[in-house]
C-alpha cells in the first residue's frame, strides 16, 4: 500500500504534488476503484496518495450564461442524484448515477473517478458522451480541455498523463426539445456492474426526431455510438414499428466480448432490448419516473444540506510520525500507527472497535457501514489517514450508554439479527435512514439497505424491524 499520505488543501497544490512525486503518486478522492486496485497490485509503484476530497467548493454543480453544466471534480453520484439543475438539464446522466453501487458507493464514488477508471461498462460515461461533454485536465505545465470521445483510447486507457488532475466535467444542458434516458441491465438490483447499458437523446419537434443520440457500454472496448440507429431515426415519429427498426439497427453497433457477466450473443440481444424500452419511455414520456423524487441517500439531517468539510489537518503529509487525530463515537483519538491501512483495519485493529465487520473488503457486502462525517460510507473504501479531523460513528457509538438504538432494540425483538456477523452494516444503514426519512416507506427501506448482504436466511425480518423502529 502507500507510505506517504497527503491532504491536499487546493487543486494547484494537489498538481505541483503530482510533478513533484511523478509515477509515484496518485490522487484519490473517493477511492472506490482505487483502493481495490492498489489491494490488488494493479497499481504498482504508488508511494504516495494525494487527497483531494477535501477541497473546498470543488463538489459544485453549476449552470453558466452559456447554458453549459460543470461538475467539479469532488461531485458524488448522489450530488448529481439531489442536483436540481441536473434533473433539469441532464437526466440521463442522474439516472445513471442513480444506478451506481449502493447509497455507501454513491456517497464516496466521484463522476470524475467512474470517468477516469475508463470501465466501458461503467455507467456514468455513455450519457455523459450523449450529451457532448467535454473534461479540463490540469497539470503544473498548464490545462487542456479533451472532448469525452477522444478521452478514450482503450479498456482502462485514457489520454491522461500521469501529473494531469481532472479539473471539470462540463457539457451543454439538455434544450427544452430534448428528452434523454439511461437503461442498463445488471446481475441484481443493485451493487451491479453493467452488462449492458445505454444513453438515448433525442430532440422532438411535434413528436419527429430531429436529432439521435444513442450510446452503448459494454459492449466493445469504449463507449460506442449506435450510428445506424441513430440516423435511422432522424426524420422519424417513435412507433412501435421505427422504434423495432431502431433497436435493431442499434445491435449492429456492439462488438462484445464473452465474460462472466454474459456471452457476446446475449449482450447483442440486450442491446436491441435497452434501447427498445428506452424509446419506449421517451415516447411516452415516462423517463422521470427511474429516479425517485426524494431518493434515499443515507446522509441524514445533519449533512444533507451542509457542504463538504474544510480540509481538514492542513496539507502536510500524515506518515508516521505524524499522528492522525479524529473523533470516534464522540471520542477524540489520535493514532501513530496505521496510516497505510484501510478505515475499516484502523478500526479494528489501532481502535479496538470491533463491531465494525469485514465481509468482502470489496464494498459489495456493506458489512463496515460507518458514518463518516456524517455519511453511510463503506470503510473498507476509505484510506485510514481519511479520519484526520473527520467525525466517525460505528456501531459501538449508536447505544446511549445502556440505553440501545430503537433500531437495535427492534432488531432483537423481532428477530431481524441472525448469524449476526452482517447486523452491524443493517443496523448503520437503518441507523442513517431513519435519522433521514423517520418514517420511509418499504421501497425506501430497500434503498436503504441495498449495499447490504445478508447471508442466512433472508431480509424480511430486517425490513420488519425498521418499520417497527419508525414507530418509536
């Protein structure tokens, strides 16, 4: 893992860092895909992480005089899941975001960091490459902007040099003619990789298509345009039969792969299937309807509406011997060991807490639910030397004193606790929606607990269990 840590007070100073460490270094902000590829040796050589997830003003989404959005490069998934301005003028890209991970994945995870990761199947970049956009790249020699469709050169492969930052996404909003959408087909429900995924923009003038955009993931080595779908429609009312046509044409644009996930034959099928129902939703137009209104987001009252933490500690480095100082359960710790760990084994093994459990250490379990700075987050996806300064509640500080959480209470009342080892994640999960929505509804609950896996016998007892404790 890394050796050398560092917040990062400002972007500027974060790109001299990457001048000054070279290939040794990389930015994290999130780290949800970063994390796992440096537990897995894919990235090897990296000494030094530089966090940015601190910096102020820099998880902004904004509208300019151009009609043109910019994302900064800390705005999350449920930041454009909330953003009014995104829901207005760029809806497939909050659907997609919509679809990510689970709420813990989507309160880490950066649109910046899904762009850089280059998946073809992550999901965040085919509306993103529907709608025009383009990325500011900042390094100490200067900025260039690369458009979205040159960003790519391969699986995982980007143009970005190894001192560039990703400053800004930034696209044109959506004109009032245009409907857009983004359908993908998962494994599951949630905490699912795409196996097949596409964004669709039109612009209608009396239900005729005057322009069509229709982009594929998954399906070959980057995002794909489905060009002879797309000019297939221009010209063209959405009937059942041109919407046929259109589908058809649209799986003659992929050039998939067999993997674990499904066969080359099934992805094509798909294709023609995805952008068949999302015609079909823009037709209607029932596309709004993939997003809830007041979606569940699992940050509480207390940071809902509260903007990103200052950054915290300074910019200096915090490798031994600088300690890390934090707040746990209301408690001030300071550690001296450990900075090259995980959130989760800072827990357990430097604090002694317990409770916390580690089931995949992948975050698709949600087993280490913790609130960080007020937020569910997975800590098996937070760099230890993240706590500085932070604010971190764990199972062990949901009791007052004897008294225990209504939510645990119900838990044991109703059975809800079973082999027990993925109790600690629900009850976080059920924890932080209640402080958030007092009383959810089932589809609520399910939001809720998306991320979390259990493993015994079922979920019914658990989702019984925080509808009896939204009636205390």
């Amino acid at each position: 893992m890394w050796t050398n840590y560092i917040n990062a007070t400002s972007l500027e100073q974060a790109v001299n860092l990457l001048a000054e460490y070279g290939d040794q270094a990389r930015l994290i902000a999130g780290g949800t895909d970063l994390l796992l590829e440096l537990e897995r040796g894919v990235r090897r050589g990296v000494e030094t992480l530089i966090d940015i997830s601190r910096v102020p003003q820099q998880d902004e989404v904004t509208l300019d005089e151009q009609n043109v959005l910019h994302l900064g490069p800390l705005v999350t998934h449920n930041h454009c899941v909330v953003s009014s301005l995104l829901r207005q003028h760029a809806l497939p890209l909050v659907e997609a975001a919509w679809q990510v991970g689970s709420p813990q994945i989507r309160n880490r995870g950066t649109i910046a960091g899904n762009l850089i990761t280059a998946s073809p199947a992550n999901d965040t970049i085919p509306p993103l490459m529907a709608l025009g956009a383009w990325v500011t790249l900042r390094s100490a020699r200067g900025s260039r902007r690369v458009p979205l469709a040159e960003f790519y050169t391969g699986v995982r492969k980007t143009v970005m040099q190894p001192d560039e930052l990703l400053a800004e996404i930034a696209f044109p909003a959506m004109k009032a003619s245009q409907r857009g959408t983004f359908v993908k087909m998962g494994l599951r429900r949630a905490q699912a990789i795409s196996v097949v995924n596409a964004a669709i923009l039109l612009d209608l003038e009396a239900d005729t298509v005057q322009s069509a955009v229709i982009t594929l993931g998954a399906v070959a080595p980057t995002i794909v345009h489905a060009e002879e779908a797309q000019a297939f429609l221009i010209g063209k009312t959405l009937t059942d039969e041109t919407i046929e046509q259109a589908a058809r044409l649209a799986a003659n644009a992929a050039r998939p792969i067999d993997d674990l996930r499904g066969s080359a034959d099934y992805r094509r099928y798909l294709v023609s299937t995805l952008v068949r129902r999302g015609l079909r939703a823009l037709r209607e137009p029932r596309e709004q309807a993939s997003v809830p209104e007041n979606p569940v987001l699992l940050w509480g009252q207390a940071a809902k509406d509260a903007p990103s933490p200052a950054s915290a500690g300074g910019g200096g480095p915090l490798s031994p011997p600088a300690p890390i100082q934090t707040t746990i359960n209301g408690r001030p710790y300071t550690f001296t060991s450990g900075h090259e760990k995980t959130l989760l084994r800072l827990l357990r093994e430097e604090a002694g807490l317990t409770g916390t459990k580690e089931g995949c250490a992948e975050g698709e379990c949600g087993a280490c639910t913790v609130f960080l700075d007020g937020k569910a987050v997975m800590a098996c996806l937070v760099p230890a030397p993240r706590a500085h300064g932070a604010e971190i509640v764990t199972i062990e500080g949901l009791a007052q004193g004897e008294q225990l959480h209504p939510l645990q209470e119900t838990f044991i009342r109703d059975g809800a606790v079973q082999c027990g080892y993925c109790t600690p994640g629900f009850i976080m999960s059920g924890a932080k929606l209640l402080e958030e929505k007092p009383h959810p509804t089932q589809d609520e609950i399910l939001q809720a607990i998306a991320g979390n896996l259990c493993r015994c016998t079922g979920y019914y007892k658990i989702v019984q269990a925080i509808e009896d404790a939204s009636k205390v």
